[in-house]
C-alpha cells in the first residue's frame, strides 16, 4: 500500500495494481476497505487500477473530524489523491455508494474527468428512488433454493447484532447473480472490512444539493452507467431513471448480474468497462 495526506492532514492509503492506463477507484460500502474491489474481475489486465481506501477504513487514517466522513466531504479526498498522482484529469470509478461521491466529484471538478464509471450507484445524492420495480425482480428470482430465506431477512428487523448479520448472511444471495463459490467468499468477508464510523457518517446531516442534477446534465465527460439485472438496490429501473440527468451517458444491463457484477461475470464486465473507457 501506497500512501498520501489529505487536504487536512488525514493520511490515506492506495493500492495500485495492474497495467495500461490508470483508472482511479472508489469503493462504496459504504465505509466498506476497498479490498471488497479485488482487481475487478480482471479489468486490471488492462487498466492500472488506483484503488483509495476512504477516511477510516482499511490501511487508512481515522481522521480527527467525523464530519469529514459525509459523502460530499469525501470529494475532497478524490481531489487530494488527483493532485498527489499529478495527473491533470482521471478516469473515475465508482461502486454502489461511492457512486455518490463520484457523481458529486464530477459535478464540482467536471474539469478533472475524462471518464466516468458508475457501478451500481447509490442515487440518494441525486434524491431518485433506489427501488422501482424491486417487486419485479424478487419475483423473477422465486425459482431459487435460496429465495424464501433471502427475502424473509431482507425484511426482517434485527433486535441484535448476532441477529442482524445472520439476516445479512441469508439475504447475501440477493446481492448476486449466482449464489456460487465466489459469491460466497465475497459476502463472508464483508463483516470485517467495515468501519462503523465511516458507515455511519456516509450520509450524517448530509442535505442534497438541488442544483446537482442540472450540474450533471452539463458534464462533457463520457459517463458509464451499469446495472446488474437482478440488483435490488439500485435496480436497473432506478439506474434508467438517474441515466436521463445525463446528456453524455452510455447504460448497460448486465445479464445475470447482481450488485457486484465484476463477482457474477467477470469477462463480460471487463469488456464492458475497457470498451467504454478506450471509446
């Protein structure tokens, strides 16, 4: 792990891996350590993946302000991490609810963007519904072993934390495509590769910015948009709807595909992303 301090002092971790042009990635979680990323599903075959553990989490610095957790605080970071790699501009990736930060990073430094790659985007900075058509999705999965289990405990409240990370466990195979050995080894280690903190200050008092979607519609950069088929948060039909903001905005459906596509199908992922960013 590589290292840098932030706009305030706070000493943040980065991991490069990989070859070929650089793509600078943000993990979601959120407060999840980026390792949840992998190398994802190969795509660092052919782009040099910069891969930032977020304030608080992984090999990064708790920082002394918790405020600084709040996803448009998090913006600051991308730039201090920009500024220290020296590059004028980057392709950014971002997944699940750094889809938030990277959306607000591309409305304030739309200067700094060549690409932008959004991953099964959290669309609360946005003020969209994360869950249209969710019904419809659950039911086309009721074929499954799994199924019953899974959606009993999507709903479920848990009274503790034994409880509720044994409903986290059996609503897992909700999040992919298929509940296989590689699903399986990803949702087991998530327990550990959360910070608390860093969850819990994501979205603390954080108001949405009205003028965000005009912002965006005015973003010259390329923007990627993919959504797995069966994801449930956001659905695909939620990922149409944040798509019109954009006026320069490519989106692919992954067949087959939950939250973490790059896990369900690793070639047609790669070739997806590497297409998209060498357009």
């Amino acid at each position: 792990m590589e290292s840098f301090r932030s706009y305030d002092g706070t000493e943040l971790a980065y991991r490069t891996v990989g070859s070929g042009p650089p793509l600078v990635c943000i993990p979601g979680g959120p407060g999840q350590a980026v390792e949840y990323l992998g190398e994802l599903g190969g795509l660092s075959s052919c782009r040099t993946l910069i891969l930032l553990d977020n304030r608080g989490t992984g090999a990064s610095s708790i920082p002394a302000d918790p405020a600084t957790y709040r996803v448009d605080r998090l913006v600051d970071d991308v730039e201090a991490l920009r500024q220290h790699l020296g590059f004028d501009s980057v392709d950014l990736f971002g997944h699940s609810a750094s889809g938030g930060t990277c959306l607000l990073y591309a409305a304030r430094h739309p200067e700094r963007l060549n690409h932008l790659v959004l991953v099964a985007p959290s669309l609360r900075v946005v003020g969209l519904q994360s869950d249209i058509e969710v019904d419809s999705v659950l039911a086309g999965r009721a074929h499954e072993p799994w199924h019953h289990a899974a959606v009993t405990a999507l709903h479920a409240e848990a009274k503790s934390r034994e409880e509720l990370e044994r409903y986290r466990w059996q609503a897992a195979p909700l999040l992919y495509g298929r509940w296989n050995s590689a699903a399986q080894a990803q949702a087991a280690a998530e327990p550990v590769q959360f910070a608390q903190a860093a969850t819990d200050g994501f979205y603390e008092e954080y108001q949405p910015d009205p003028t965000l979607p005009a912002r965006l519609a005015e973003l010259g950069a390329p923007t990627l948009l993919l959504a797995g088929e069966y994801d449930i948060w956001p659905t695909a039909a939620a990922v149409r709807q944040l798509a019109i903001l954009f006026d320069n905005v490519e989106l692919v459906t992954q067949p087959g595909c939950g939250h973490f596509p790059w896990v369900d199908d690793p070639a047609a992922f790669v070739a997806i992303v590497d297409a998209f960013l060498a357009s």
